[in-house]
C-alpha cells in the first residue's frame, strides 16, 4: 500500500511538493510555466529567492509577474502584469525551439522509468479506454527546454513500466539515447512526486529515487511506482517547508482565492473601452 | 471591406455544412456566441480546428455538429476532461468524430503557413513520440536542405472559415485584438473568409501603431455581440467566468443534462444577450 | 540580463574582427552611432549583414571594415546610389567585398528562420531570375512534402551580433521599439549577442501590452545614446534629416571627400554627440 | 531623337505620369507602393477617385493615409497614418506571399519587350560596369501580386532588347510561359512611361504601344525603344490631367515639400516619449 506523505497540521502535499519545486528554481532562470502547481513554485520562488525568474506561459505571455495564481493559462492577469505578450505561434518559434527556455515544466497521465510521458490516451489510440486532452505544448517543451521538471504524484497507474501512448519523449530507451539523438534540451532533470524526487541516473538514464520528504520512507515509494524503482545510495532527506516559504505560498493563494470569487457580469451596454 | 451584419446572418451567409472551420481564442476571447449561433442553425458535418477545443466545441460536437477535429489540446483548462468530446471519440456519441491530432508548435506551424501563403511550414525537432505514427498524413519529415538535420514538415491549415472574438471595430472595419491571442491572429490571416464578433463599434480603434489590427480589407462579416466570449472573456471588457467552467464539467458530463441544458440554454435562446440574462450575469 | 554601459565598452566588448554583424533597422533606428563607434574602434573583416545596407554601412565599407556584405537592396533611399558600397564593387576600393544578395523577403524570411531556431526557412515561388544562378550556395530549390510544389530554402541567418537602436530601456532592461522595425525584431531575436542603443533610460516603458518588447534576458548590453539614430529617425523623439542623405551623395562620391569627412566627423570626435554638434543639429 | 511629351504650360511629364498611374487605381484595390511616383500617384487616386485604396509600404505600414508624400519608404507619416505598423516580414508573408496585394508598383533600370526588370547590375554580375541598388522586394512583388503595374522613362538603355541581368519576372519568354509556369500573379498589366502606357499582348505577352499622350507621336515611342516597339491597331489617345487632378497632384506636392523642409534639431537630453 502506498503512503505518500501525508496532510498534517505543519502542511499538506501539494505545499511540500510546490516548495520542493519552487528550491529547483535557481534566480534569472527563463521559465516555460504550466497551470496549477508548476505555477505556484514559480510564483512562489519569484518572491522567495528568485525575483527575476523569467515566466513564460504558452498563451503569449513573457516576463509575467502575476499577483495571484491563473486559473487558466490565459488569465488575463497574465497578461496584464507580462513584460509583453506575443502570439502564440512565436512563444514556440522565438522562445522554446530557439532555445531560450532554461526549464520546462511538465506533467502527464503516465511516466515511464527514462522519464517519457503520455498525455494522450489509455489504451488502443483509435479506440481509447481514456481519451486525454492530449499534447499541447508538451513535445516541444520536452525537447528543447534546456531542463524539464515533471510534477506527478505517483502510483502503479501513473507511475508505468510501459506507456499506453508516447507523447512526449524524455530519455527514449535511456543509456544516452537522447543525447546521442543530438536533442538541444538535457531531459528531465528531476521529477517530484508526492514521496520525494526523482532524479535521472547520470549513465543509465533510469529515473531514481534522489530526495525524500520528511515522513516518507524509500519502501512506500517503492511500492507507489510501477517500476521497480532504484534508490540512490545516498537519499537525501528533503527539509520541510520553512515557515517564510509556507507563509508565502498560502499568502499567494488566498489572495488567488479571493480574487477569483469575484462574480462575473457582462455589460452588454460595454462601457468604451478606455473608460475600463 | 468588412460589413457590418447580424451574427444570425454572418452564421447563414458564410457557414455551411461540411465546411473546414476554425474558432480560434486561447482562453481569452473565445467565439462562444458564434459557436452557438452555429449550433442554432444545425450545421453538420463540420471540419472544426482549434489549437485547445474547450466548451464551446464541446458543446458543437455534442450537438452532433462535427464529423472531424484537428487539435493540439482538448480539455477543459483548469477543470478536467471534455466529456462530450471524449463520449464522441469513446464512443462515437452522437457520431463518430475523426481526429487530427498535433503538439500546439505543429498546429501553429500550419496556422502560420497558411497565414504565409505557404504550402507547409517546419519545425526543428525529433519525431520519437507516436503522435506520427497515429496521425499519418498529419506531418512529413525532410531533411533540412543546408544542414540535413532532420525536420517536421506540417501542410498549411487554411480554413474555410476563421471566426475570432475581438474587442472593437472601428466604423471601417478594422478590428482591434488586445492581449493573449493565442493563434488568432494566425487563423484570421490563414482563412479564405473572416468573420469577427466584437464588444463594441467605436468611431476609431484609438490603438497603438504597432498594436494587433487586422485591417477592414481581411475581414468579411464583423457582428456587434456584446459579451460574445462569455463564459470566456475579453481583456479590458469582462473577466472569465471560472464558475462555469467548473460548472461546466457536471452539465456536460452526462448526456441527458448536456442536451437538456443546451435546449434550454442555447437552443431555446434567440441569441447571446437572452442566454446571459438566463444565466444571470447580464449586467 | 541586460547591463547598461557605454557604447564604447559595448562595441569593444562585443564586436570582434571577422564577426558575422547585423546593424538593422528600416529607414527608421538605424543604429548610427554604434556603426560610428566601430569604426573608431578600427574593426576589420566584418561580414556586414542588413536588409537595407544605407549610409552607415557606405561608411563602415569606405573606411575598410567589411570584408563581405549580405544584402536584399543597397541604396541611398530615395536620393541614387551608395557610392562607397558601388566603388568597393565595382573597383574593390578600398578592399575587395564579396556579396551574398538576396530579396527583402528571402533575407527576411533568413532571419525568421533564425530568430525561430529553425535551419532553414521556406519561400513559395518561381525561380526563373538570375539572382539563384548569380548566388549559388544562398538558396536552395526543394518540393513541397505536400503539394510537390517548387519552394525556395534560405539558410537561417543568425548573426554573431545584432545592433539595435530602439526608443527606450526600463530600468531591467526591457526595451520598447515602436513605429516601423523592418526586420529589425528578427534580426535581434536570431543573435548570438545584442547590443541595443537606445535614446533614454526609463522607470517603466509604459508601453501597450501587445506592443514590441525585447526582454530584458534577450539584451546583452544597452548604451544610452541620445540621438543615436541620426539621420534616420527615432519615432516620437526627433524626424529623419532627408537633407543629410542628399547631402550624403556628393560627400561619398569621391574618395577624397569622403574620407575627409569620415575623419573629421566620426575618427576625430570621441562621440556621438560630438559629432551632432559638429553638424549643427543638437538641440 | 527620342521626343517624349514636353514640360509645357499647362503640367509636367511627372505630372501626367503621376494622373495616368493614378488613373490605374480601382477604389478598395489593395497596392503595394514604391516611392517616389508610385506613391504620388496613389495619394492622388487615394484623395480623388480611389477614397479606400488600401496602401502597403514593404516597411511595415498597412492602410496609411499620409498627408504627405513620404521622401523615404520608412518615414515616421507612414507610420503614423497607418491602420497598424508590422514587422516587415510579414508584409512580405501575410500580404504579399499570401495574395493580398491586388496591385504592386515596380520600376527598374532596364525592361524588356516581355516586362522582365533588372535592377541589380548593368554588365556582368561579378564585375560590374554599374553596380545598381539591388533586388528589395520586387521579385515577390512581380511573382504574387496580382497585376504589376511598372512606370519607367523609356529610353534604348532602359527598354532593351536583352536585360543585363533579370531581377524580377514578367512574362520570361513570352507566349503563356509566365501562366504555364503557374504564377499566381498576372504580370506587369501597364508600363507607363514618358510617351504614353505600353500593356502586354494577350497572345505573346509582348509589350505593345496602346495609349498615347497629348502631343506625342508613336514614332518618337519608337525611336525611344531598345526593341522594335510594336503599335496596337487602335491607339488610345489619354487625357491630359484634369484641372482637378492638378490641383490636388500640386496641393499634395507643395504640402510635401513644405513639411520636409523643416529643419532637424536632435533633443541631447530627451523629452520623455510621452511628452512628444
């Protein structure tokens, strides 16, 4: 049975997870951000110890500096606070494939042991048991970011020894696959699960268990994972968030709470739009 | 030059069955109002293409108006699955949907091909994923003519019909988009017809010279619909409606109440202002 | 992140004999100081690359800088030729300069191809003028994976430095280009280095959201450079002076006068504002 | 000896060159301007028969009104007049490339009898006797849009028999080749010169003599051409500029000259961009 770290009075999952992801974020790094947790450890390092982390978010927005947390990746509040915003198509042509993005965020249905992900479907492709929403920007990330985190929590289904689909590619079949295949990002660098980080074997490129949580012991994590998962010979046992960064982190996210329960009304006499 | 039309109209003029279309918006500026005028009027058949299909083509594929999708993500942001768009590939309810499947770089790649005038457009990369392999005719690989690198060759998308959300017409006809576009611009430029909804006509677009216009002369149709991208929003106008997004997800997750909450909502509303005032947010 | 410092530290930090070195700008921006700047600094064997080679690089080829030009048209607009640029040509003086000629839209569609990491970049069209024979290893011809369409190949253009002058910096680094950029932005955005001039240092751009921002982490360095279009134009600061590019034409073409010029002017003044005020035009 | 229409009384060779060129110009059509007497000629059309000619300057500016003529392609009234200012890339993609432009001005230094342009060099490409501006955008132009129209002064050295080097493609040989070759443009449809407008014979696609000037005989036309110039059976004899085309070619003119004689003073300390 899986035991992943557990809610407690100090903190929950999601906030040792997001702080874990946040101290990966070194200052000055250009950041290509997903929704959800990936955003909060960016926002979170951007007030903490990295205030010039690059955010970039694929609907066109660079060098945002959101004040509360999107709830979707298009958030107007995205917008508003970026450096600029661009269209789409170049986010991906002048930021990510022209090689600018120094980290990459990533999550997905299944992963497995060389760090490829499926976000695309369970089962047959043509006939699916689950269909996904499927790639988005998640190949190109995985290809020329120059580092990917993934944020997964981990079980038998998520955590696989064969995807059901390949949606984007981590380190292939692993042993220096990727680089010998002359990919310009390094792959995933680390993996953080709701039990510790993952972190890839510098020859074999098999995914290891490197970091993990207070509370965690190796054997739940072992038990989480759909592959017989190694362990590094020195496991680092992860800090637990301190209590700036907790104290960050829900600051953040109340202040997102409250934003976004602000009812919605249409003027549909619209005010001109310089008036707004 | 762009006329200025009803949206009833536009819908009639330019849409027609089994017709290549494209609603594009990225979060922001959503066509919704258009997307249930054509919902309205019973088309079928529909090529729909969007780089991220949220409620506004759940709903059309739901309503049986699409017979294939070309997508890069389709899924409901923020919330979970599309549950019409995964009952119509799980199960072919209430008909069977083909797929087009890219990564967002590949479909905005077409896009701007076909905004270009060019027959395909590249991308540098590694085809290592079995999104090629399930989507055969979707792309080619070439070998870059100077380095022989290998490359991603994708054919332009050039839709029969863009139709994009905006903010303001000027009484020209040219359109102003403000703020996250996604691949809009690109869409509108790669269509062989243009249809924009906006907020608002103004006397002038009062915009900055480098700001996002698309001049009179690439527009067909424009049709004043205040509110045109709620539950979506538009920047400077209105916020998005996250409440139903998330309510969206139980409407839409069982066949009954989806078809039940489109009758009445959609279906049994003349046009947009009376399915906002239905919902409660008319202000 | 950017770091602002003075032109003269900039260009010799930055520019180095043999670059590969792109001075942009369209009739608008053209970076006149920084070309000034390497000329005093005595740079040789530069591979000068710009859409429109104008004055400044007449001045940079004259003084004996460029030991080959990438181009799409060179010309002193509106006024004839550039007389320095016709005579390194046509009499190799004052040094032989070898050309690699392209159109405006392939040497564009080279630097898209660069500013989006891409190999190469596509163009459709015929090509039945001698500008492919003359300039064999510039372009190649394939078939489009899709139509089998004949499509012309531009290698991506990716300068070791691209020089901008832009309007104005943030206090981050940020800058705000406003008006018309011709390629510009690409040529920025296809770098390895970037070098901006602009006229002032702000607390905030101030700037629409859509407008055209370089971030900060895309600059390498910034100088502060009043005036430092002149006598192209800095839209919103000062007008282009069309009586300097006529008076440009009798000054370049003779080498006598233009060398006397070149060295009262630019070698025996220390800086960019020396030189406009030895022009009469600082305000 | 050449006689091409005098400079006499009533207007100029510039000026009926500028009315014909203008006269060209269907209202709503979208062109692509050269300076200089395209340009002149569209601003006339603009303010007289043509109020919504949308004008396109490869520098980026699209749908400009400028109250006076730009001295330069990039002048700072193209920008400001303009519906909206892009990247000149995409002028050359998303207008161009993509068949927008109805109508795209060229000139040159040399034409031939099929309207094929040399604007590049005068004697051999490595070793040239006159080194000429180059190429710019006119071999798109010629390619995409969708009726060329060229205005040159004609003289033997200019309509030649054979081009020194062929820049830009009208009709290549001939006899359909340029339609056999699948253009997606027509080709040069009037090339208006100081005699009169030659315009391409619908079989061979050579360049004939149809419409003649006030004062001109075909026979100077003639004598002016490099190539055995052929005259069409029912020659067209052209109007002589309206009074009103006058007026509002020289209004337009002398408003042109007295904004660009204005003196530049450059601001050493600037004002800030927003007080301008």
């Amino acid at each position: 049975m899986s035991q992943p770290i557990e809610n407690n009075s100090q903190y929950t999952q999601d906030e040792m997870m997001t702080v874990t992801a946040a101290r990966q974020l070194a200052d000055g790094a250009v950041c290509f951000v997903g929704i959800g947790l990936p955003s909060a450890a960016c926002n979170l390092a951007r007030e903490l110890h990295a205030p010039n982390l690059v955010l970039i978010y694929e609907s066109g927005t660079v060098g945002t500096k959101p004040r509360v947390l999107p709830l979707s990746i298009g958030d107007g509040e995205l917008a508003e606070t970026a450096e600029v915003v661009i269209p789409l198509p170049e986010i991906f042509t002048h930021y990510l494939q022209a090689g600018r993005v120094d980290i990459g965020f990533l999550g997905a249905a299944q992963i497995d042991r060389f760090g490829n992900l499926n976000s695309t479907a369970i089962g047959p492709y043509d006939n699916p048991k689950v269909r996904l929403p499927g790639a988005g920007g998640a190949p190109e990330i995985a290809t020329h970011a120059k580092s990917v985190l993934v944020i997964m929590r981990m079980s038998p289904k998520s955590f696989v020894s064969e995807l059901a689909f390949r949606t984007s590619s981590g380190f292939l079949g692993g042993n220096g696959e990727r680089a010998a295949r002359g990919y310009p990002g390094r792959g995933p660098q680390a993996v953080i699960t709701d039990f510790g980080v993952l972190r890839p074997h510098p020859e074999t490129d098999e995914l290891v268990l490197t970091d993990i949580y207070p509370g965690v012991d190796a054997a739940d994590a072992i038990a989480a994972c759909g592959w017989p998962l190694q362990v590094a010979d020195e496991l680092q046992l992860l800090a637990p968030p301190t209590a700036t960064e907790l104290a960050q982190l829900r600051a953040l996210n109340e202040r997102t709470r409250v934003a976004h329960a602000m009812p919605v009304k249409i003027p549909l006499v619209p005010k001109s739009f310089n008036a707004v | 030059m762009a006329t200025f039309v009803s949206l009833t109209s536009a819908i009639a003029e330019l849409v027609r069955d089994g017709q290549t279309l494209a609603l594009e918006g990225f979060t922001h500026l959503i066509p919704f109002a258009a997307g249930h005028e054509i919902i309205r009027q019973g088309r079928r058949d529909l090529h729909l293409v969007r780089m991220t299909p949220d409620l506004v083509y759940d709903q059309l594929i739901g309503m049986g108006c699409a017979g294939k999708l070309t997508f890069s993500w389709g899924g409901n942001p923020g919330v979970g699955s599309l549950h019409r768009l995964r009952d119509a590939v799980e199960n072919a309810w209430p008909r069977p949907l083909a797929l087009c499947e890219y990564s967002h770089a590949e479909l905005a790649a077409a896009y701007s091909a076909g905004a270009a005038g060019l027959s395909s457009g590249l991308l540098q990369g590694f085809r290592d994923t079995d999104l090629y392999a399930a989507n055969p005719d979707a792309t080619r690989e070439i070998a870059c003519p100077f380095s022989g690198a290998p490359l991603t060759a994708v054919p332009a998308m050039r839709p029969d019909v863009t139709i994009l959300h905006a903010q303001r017409a000027d009484r020209d006809g040219n359109v102003l988009l403000r703020g996250i576009t996604g691949a809009a611009r690109e869409a509108a430029l790669a269509a062989l017809a243009l249809l924009v909804t906006v907020e608002e006509q103004v006397d002038s677009l009062d915009a900055d010279m480098n700001a996002i216009v698309l001049p009179s002369f690439l527009v067909d149709a424009i049709a004043i619909v205040p509110g045109g991208a709620y539950p979506s929003y538009t920047q400077g106008y209105y916020p998005r409606d996250n409440s139903f997004y998330q309510a969206w997800d139980s409407i839409a997750r069982e066949r009954e109440s989806f078809l039940s909450w489109m009758n009445r909502h959609v279906i049994d509303s003349p046009d947009h202002s009376a399915l906002l005032h239905k919902l409660g947010v008319a202000a």
